[in-house]
C-alpha cells in the first residue's frame, strides 16, 4: 500500500481542507515518516510573515528528507497566492495546487504518476477523514470572504463569501454522528455572513435551528464571527440554545474608533462593546478574540486604547497577531508605518495582560465540578490523561490534566465525565474525574 505524508499548517480552516485531501485519499496509508512516504502534502498558509516562512522551511525539511521518486506537493493559501513566483524558484516541489482544489488531490496526483483514469466523485466532503479526534470536528460553512479588511489578502485568492447549503452542511453533520462524532465547532472566513450570499441576513439563526435538530449532536459552537455583520438575534439565538455552548470567538482586531475605521472592520467601538456586554449576559459565557498590533497608524493612544480594553473585559483568551506587511492588502500602501521596535515593544506589554486575563479564566474553574471529555495522553506525556472542557474548541483553548479519579470505571476516550479542578498549573488545568 502506498504511504502518504500530510502536514497541515495554519488555521483550522486548513486542516478542513487537508481532512478533505485525506479522505480522497484514502487508498494511501497514512505515515508519520516523511522518509517513507509516496506521497508528501504540504498545505500552506500564507496568512503573515512568519506563517509563510514557516510554510517554506517545512517543504524545504520535507524535501531533505523524502525519498527518490516520492511526489512533494504543496497546497493551500501561500500556494495559491504565489503560485508563479513559487512554481519559479521553488523546483523541490512537483505540484503546485492553491485552494480550490482539494477535492481534485487524487486526480492530480495520478497525473503526474501517469496512471490517471477518470473517476466520478462524491459531492462535498462524504469521504473526509477526521483527524485528531473521535468526537468533535470543525465544519466549514462557507469559503471566501465579502469583507475588506485592510490587513488582509484572503478576499484576494479565496474570493467573495460563498456559503455552503445548509442541508448540506446537516447533512454533513448527520453523516459524522453516524460515524460518533457528536462535538462540532462550525467555521468560515466570516461566520456571521454565512447565508448572505444567498439572500438570508442572519444564517446563523437558521443554521442553528437545523443543527438543534440532529439528535446526537450534544454540543456545537460557531468561530470567526464578525463584528459589522453579526445581529443581536444571532447571539440570542446562541444564548438560548440548549445545544451550541457561550462560545464567543469574534476576532475584534482592534478597539480604538480610529484603527477600526484605518482597517476598515466595517463597524466602530459602541458596536462591538454591545455585543461583548450581550454575549456577558449569557451564564458561564467564554471568550476568545484576536487582536493586531502595530497595524499602519496606530499611536500609543490607539495602543493604550486596547490594551486597557483587553485588561478590563475580561476575555478568556486572547490571540495577538503583530503586524506585518503583506502584498495585496490596502494596509502595505500606507505610508504611516509602525516601526518594528515598537510593535515588539507593544506586543509584549499585551502579552502580560493577555497571559493575566488567562489565569485568571482558568482559576475561575477551581474547585467547580464541570463538564470534560478524554482526549487520550496528555502533552505532559503518560502519567495524566489529556481532556479538554465540553465547551472549549478542540485544540485552541487549552487542556486538563487528570491525575486522579474516584470513579470505579476505566476512562475512556471521547467520553464526557464531570471532574473537580484541582489546580491550575501554567496554562493547564489540573482535575480529578468525580463522576
Ligand atoms: S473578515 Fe477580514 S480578516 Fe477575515 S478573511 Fe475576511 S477580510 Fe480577512
């Protein structure tokens, strides 16, 4: 059987796609040993600066390490981006292919060993395989992007907003909780634009009326909601829901009326700060924005504006992006730069508050008895479990370490159980499972 190799980079976005690729896929055996691959994937991502380097040392590694006659194959944004400069300089790479074309790796593979016979396939994701995990998963709403956000190229090479039919996405969804999966965190450029496209304001509504509908479906949260396009129906609707958690996740980017309108977010600080204080009123509600520092015009006062913000919400967690300048984005013409020094000088004073506001989201757990489920061997290794709280996203939000149980039954993977946080140890939670 012949071996295939995959590194996924980037956003959760991506893994989607690599998860599709893996499902096309699927007469390859998957191996962690790029030596003894047939095959080898990249999917890149060229969000910033530092995401592409990492893009291309990784091939570059890759290549180093592969054998003769092995196919190295890069995909995804950076690859679609820049295609033509790439397919120039970078001769270590047999095929090129961007972000339309995931659903077509099998075809493109076979052609270029020679061997390709036309095959009919199955619509949308049907033979995805699901990576990391046997109970949640991400599920793509929609690809491409109506918003202009100064900072970033994903509108230039994804295109506009393109929203999934919902049945299709519930259809989806049956699909995997036929197979156990029974945790799933929907996903797209711009969430709560989902639908627009197709004439619906707030798709979200309806999207988790359908979802509610699915039995088996025991818990759901929706990432990436955008604050100009996101109504205060979508987040009672959340609210009320008895299956998608207080799960807030809208990247606000900045909050100073000045920098909102330099990076063209579409909507000012009153906007955002009724949807934060809406989403506050929802009982045990959790928080993750992302925020970018050092973007074209952005003054101390402008800093000093997010930075109290951050301090005095209260978020749960926050991602900080420094600012780099990207090709293609309305923000690489402005003159009125930041200089370097000081965007790491203003990253760091975040990173204190952001790191504060972290522990003291996680000591709010201490001593409560709450919802949990076994991921498998902890990243401390074999002596505690790994789990993740029920309502945190798979992979981004952190992990419990379970060192102890009172509960006769040996735990199993994927399952949920109440536990008693016992600790809080650096950015992990220490509990016991009660129950
Ligand atoms: S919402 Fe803004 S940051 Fe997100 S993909 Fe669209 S343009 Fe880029």
């Amino acid at each position: 059987m012949k071996k295939l190799h995959l590194v996924s980079l980037g956003c959760t976005k991506n893994l989607v796609d690599s998860e599709v690729m893996l499902g096309k896929l699927n007469d390859y055996k998957i191996t962690d040993d790029e030596s003894e691959a047939d095959v080898i994937i990249v999917n890149t991502c060229g969000f910033i600066e530092s995401a592409k380097q990492e893009s291309l040392q990784t091939v570059l590694n890759l290549h180093d390490r592969r054998k003769e006659d092995s196919l190295l194959v890069m995909s995804g944004c950076l690859s679609e981006r820049y295609k033509e400069e790439l397919q120039k300089e970078l001769s270590e790479v047999d095929i090129f292919t961007g972000v339309g074309d995931y659903d077509k790796i099998d075809e493109l593979i076979e052609k270029k060993q020679s061997k390709f016979t036309p095959k009919s396939y199955l619509i949308e994701d049907e033979n995805r395989v699901i990576t990391g995990s046997n109970y949640h998963t991400y599920i793509k709403l929609s690809e491409g992007c109506n918003q202009q956000c100064s900072f970033c190229a994903i509108p230039s090479f994804k295109g506009k907003l393109n929203s999934r039919d919902l049945n299709l996405v519930a259809h989806e969804v049956k699909n995997l909780v036929k197979k156990g999966f029974y945790d799933f965190s929907f996903i797209s450029q711009d969430s709560s634009s989902y639908l627009r496209d197709k004439g619906i304001k707030d798709g979200l509504v309806k999207l988790i009326e359908e979802i509610e509908k699915i039995d088996g479906v025991k818990s759901a949260r929706i990432l990436y909601l955008y604050p100009s396009t996101l109504s205060d129906e979508v987040i009672e609707k959340i609210i009320s829901s008895k299956t998608f958690h207080n799960y807030f996740e809208m990247p606000i980017q900045h909050i100073s009326d000045n920098m909102l309108k330099v990076m063209r977010r579409g909507s000012g600080s009153e906007t955002i700060k009724h949807q934060l204080n809406l989403m506050k009123t929802a009982p045990n509600a959790f928080f993750r924005t992302s925020v970018i520092v050092g973007h074209p015009k952005e003054t101390k006062q402008d800093f000093e504006e997010i930075k109290n913000f951050i301090n005095e919400f209260g978020f749960d967690r926050v991602s900080i992006f420094e600012y780099s300048d990207e090709e293609g984005t309305h923000s690489f013409n402005i003159e009125d730069k930041v200089d370097k020094e000081t965007i790491k000088q203003r990253v760091k004073e975040l990173e204190v508050i952001v790191e504060k506001n972290l522990q003291t989201s996680l000591k709010k757990d201490l001593g409560k008895v709450i919802d949990i489920v076994i991921d498998g061997e902890s990243s401390e290794g074999e002596f505690f479990l790994g789990a993740k709280k029920l309502i945190w996203a798979e992979d981004i939000d952190g992990e419990i370490l379970i060192n102890e149980k009172e509960i006769e039954d040996e735990l199993e993977v994927g399952k949920i159980y109440k536990a008693k946080v016992t600790d809080v140890v650096g950015s992990n939670l220490l509990a016991t499972v009660v129950g």
